[in-house]
C-alpha cells in the first residue's frame, strides 16, 4: 500500500503534499442543501484537508442570466478569504450583450479566468460568440474552464494558443488532442465509474490532467478517492492533486496561494 | 473543524455490491464481478468483507439470483451472501417465512428488494406498496432482518429515484424493521430525506449516493453516524469514490468506523 493511499484510508490530512483544485463552486443551489456553504467554512475544510487553493465559480448563471449576481458572490468570497480562492468569471452568451462587459468588469474586479457551462445554458457548442470569449482568455493568458467543449476545440486550440483550455469534466476522449496541444487541460471531476481514473490515465498526458473537486457541490473524498487510491504511480498522482495545476498557474502568470501554517 | 485519523487502517465492510454479468458490460475488457475480481478488489482497496447480491436477483428472478450469489460466496468467508425478494402475495413462493429461515440457516443476515414499477427493461417491474400490504415484512421486522431497498429503475444509474411517499408507507407500517435506502445519487432527494429521518429512526442510508458536499457529513450531525452504511455499488461505482467519501469526510474516527463496518455488523449480528 502506497503513502498517499494509505493516508487516504486513515483519513489523514494530506500534509507535505501540493494540493490545489481546479473545479469549485460558492454559493446557494437551486435543486439541493449545501450544508456549510459560506466561502470561511468551505476554506476551513480545505485547511483541513491541506487543499491550498481553487479555482471558483458560481451557481446561479447555470440556470439564469443573473451571471453578475453569482459573478459578486464569488468577488465578495475573494476578499473574505484571500489568497485561496481564485475567481473564474461566468457569463452566459445567451444574453450576448451583457458577455464582454461582463468579462471586463470582472477582469478588473481581480478574476482570474474565465468559466463556461453553455451546454446546461442552451447556448450551441459551437455558437458564434466563443471567438470572442476565447479571443478574450487569449489576450490575457488566462485559463477557461467549460463544462463540455464541443467539436470546435481544435480550432479555438490553434488559434487562441495563449488561452489555457481546461475541460469541465473527465473527459479522457480528448487524450489525443491533450498530447498535441500544451493548452489543453483535463479535470478529473468526476471518475465515477469502476476504475474510470485508472482507465482514462492509460491515454491522457500525466502533465495536463488536473484534480477538481466540484466543491461545493460535491464533497472533496468524493473526487480524491478515486485518486488517491487508484492503481496509478504515486508521481503520477502528485501531479494530478497540484503539481499540474502549479505549473498552469505559472503559464498564467497567477500567484499560486501560500501554504497553509502549519 | 480539526478531526482526527484513524491510528490504523479501519474494518470496512462494503455493504452494496453485487456479482455477476448485468445488462451491459462495466467496461470494454470488464464485464462485471466474478468472486476473484471482487476478491482482488477488495484487497486493493483494504475491504475487509462484502456483503453481495447478484445481477439476476435484481435483472432476472430473485430466486434463481439468490442461488447464483450462494454459489458466487461459497468457500470465502470475506462474502456474505444478500437475497433479494419479491412480494409474499406473489404465489412464487411455496411458504414464504420457510424460504427466509432457509436463508438464515445458510447463513443469509440480510436481504434487499428493487420495488420499482416501470422498471422494465431494466428490471423486474414490484411496488413497495403492494409489499406491505401483501404483509411481506412482517417476518423481518420480527426477526429484525436488514432491509435494503433500491428504488432505481436503471440500477446503473439515474438520480433521485426514491418513491419517498410510498418509503414513508413502509417505514411507517413496519417501525422495527431496519430498512438501508440505496440511491444511485441524492440530489432533490436532499430536501425530502430530513423529515423521513425525523419521523423514521429505523432509516438508515446506504453512502454510495452521497455524493453533494457535506451531504454524509450531514446525515451524521443531524441523525448521528450510526444511520449511515458503507457500500459501493461496486462494479458499478468507482470503489475509490465511494470509499474517499467516508475515510476522508468531516466526523471523527468512531463515527466514520461506525459508518463503515460498526452499524452493518451490529444490524446483522442482531437478527433472530
């Protein structure tokens, strides 16, 4: 049995490891309770776990237009817990006036990327205002998370080589393209199925694979399980829970949050 | 809030999966659990024992998958065999309370019904309902039998099955009888389930579904630990999601030892 795997079963916290997520949500939800959802109490269970920052984002632009709504709950969370959370700005290209705007305003609020989840907004996955939003990420070098890119990706891959691109969801279908471009990065949330991370690691570059945790919607244990005590070298892992996203961090030209006191 | 780990690998008993070839493979080069899998399994991921039914007592016929899960866990004492059921008023059963106390003489402590009508094809079509009301629980709320019931019509998957109107029917008709709910994943259900654990003390649920944030964690503040069951849902469900859920959540080593093998021994060790 393996260190990390071992920690795993104890319940250890994972002290002396680099963990940093790249999928994670603030705020209320329309279908479900979540317990323990203000931004001090959901960094008070990453100190636990010694997760050392994440990327965030909202809910309610899932479901509504309200994008600026959620898009000041994540900038207040920012400031009551600096230097943990790192804000991805959510817009919602069916109410296309308001999308660049929207960009820039929270660009200067101090935003670190952009998130996208059009296909649950019923925006088409290939529909004319994803040239600007990734010509947006390009002119900035900053990350954006959609939650599934549609059969466009190579394209935008090619052309907005300063964009960093990061796969909503497991998806090990883009392995092929992970391995032809160094802007492509796959989050690991969720391998629900029967050695689905084990499975999907035979193809995908360890370098461009990502751990997020889909707090707050999902519980932490749920998306490092699979991790931790996968049949996967140890560095392989190490990699995936923070290394990687250490690395993409640095490509952005992002302060990578401190670690926690001991 | 600071928890302590455990001071040594914990008992963990897996209290959901199953053997057997379902409706589709698991994967391209898997096909679902076999004892040396489940075996192998298991000892990958530190699982002490399992307590399994098969593919065809929840696809098929129960009685024919009951027999298939008796020869699935012969000769390997980390296995213990869970029989599923149909209604006692059904007439596929000779003398009801006879088949039960057969199953208890082969060493059967629990048991487990899928009432999902319009279940089909993925399964056989039953209502909890008609259940009760054919008096099918009497004998295992006598003999304090665990119960676990799965409402999901696709057993692979699906979200929010749980009928909790026609649980409530059961819960209420048999107070004493200690019933697991199994959900593939608890999202609306999230709503719903504080005021059947209110009234029903005798609830407890199966953890593989638990998936949202602090949802088990939850559970345990508000109802105490011992209301929860470890399972996997393995082949299913990665056993690595299911297990992190538990090992790495927010309660203290008793709590989560609880969780994951105290309360299923305890509610086994307890039957008559």
């Amino acid at each position: 049995m393996t260190p990390l795997h071992k920690q795993c079963l104890l319940g250890e916290r994972l002290s002396g490891e680099l963990l940093l997520d790249c999928h994670a949500h603030i705020g209320r939800h329309a279908d479900y309770i979540i317990p323990r959802n203000q931004p001090e109490e959901l960094a008070e269970e990453m100190r636990r776990l010694n997760v050392r920052g994440a990327f965030v984002f909202q809910f309610t632009g899932v479901q509504t237009g309200e994008v600026a709504y959620g898009n000041d709950v994540i900038a207040d969370s920012c400031c009551r817990v600096p230097r943990r959370f790192m804000g991805l700005t959510m817009v919602n290209p069916c109410f296309e006036c308001d999308v660049m705007p929207e960009l820039e305003r929270c660009r200067g609020l101090g935003f670190a990327g952009v998130k996208l989840i059009t296909s649950y907004q019923g925006y088409p996955d290939d529909g004319p205002l994803f040239e600007a939003i990734c010509g947006f990420a390009h002119e900035h070098h900053t990350p954006i998370l959609n939650h599934w890119w549609g059969s466009k990706l190579e394209e935008w891959l090619q052309r907005f080589p300063q964009a960093q691109f990061i796969t909503g969801h497991w998806d090990p279908g883009r392995a092929e393209l992970v391995r032809r471009y160094d802007n492509l990065w796959v989050c690991t949330c969720l391998p629900i199925a029967h050695e689905s991370f084990e499975i999907g690691m035979r193809d995908l570059r360890p370098d461009r694979v990502m751990w997020g945790s889909d707090m707050s919607d999902l519980q932490f244990g749920v998306g490092l399980g699979p991790i931790l005590l996968a049949r996967v070298d140890e560095e392989v892992k190490r990699r995936v829970i923070g290394l990687n996203m250490l690395e993409l961090l640095e490509t952005c030209g992002i302060p990578a949050p401190d670690a926690w006191d001991p | 809030m600071d928890v302590d780990s455990f001071a040594a690998l914990p008992d963990i008993v897996d209290a959901y999966c199953s053997l057997g070839r379902w409706k589709r493979p698991v994967a391209a080069d898997f096909y679902g659990h076999d004892t040396t899998s489940l075996i192998d399994e298991m000892d990958q991921k530190g699982i002490a024992q399992a307590i399994v039914h098969h593919s065809l007592s929840r696809l098929s016929h129960p009685i024919d998958g009951n027999e298939q899960a008796m020869k699935g866990i012969e000769g390997e004492p980390r296995l213990h065999a869970c029989w599923s059921i149909l209604s006692k008023a059904s007439r596929e059963y000779p003398v009801f309370e006879e088949y039960i106390e057969d199953a208890f003489q082969r060493g059967v402590r629990c048991f487990a019904v899928f009432p999902r009508f319009g279940a089909y094809p993925s399964g056989h079509d039953t209502s909890v309902r008609e259940f009760v009301r054919a008096g099918t629980f009497v004998v295992f709320e006598e003999r304090r039998f665990p119960v676990f019931i799965d409402f999901g019509g696709d057993p692979t998957g699906g979200t929010d099955d749980t009928d909790w109107e026609a649980l409530r029917y059961l819960l209420e008709a048999h107070p004493d009888l200690p019933v697991i709910l199994c959900e593939h994943r608890l999202r609306g259900g999230s709503r719903l389930l504080p005021g059947v654990m209110d009234d029903h003390p005798n609830l407890h649920i199966e953890t593989s579904g638990l998936w949202n944030y602090m949802a088990l964690e939850q559970i345990a503040w508000q109802w105490g630990a011992d209301r929860l069951i470890f399972g996997t849902r393995s082949p299913w469900r990665s056993v690595g999601l299911a297990l992190g859920m538990v090992t790495m959540a927010c309660l203290s080593p008793e709590e989560r030892g609880l969780i994951l093998a105290g309360n299923i021994r305890r509610l086994m060790e307890a039957v008559q």
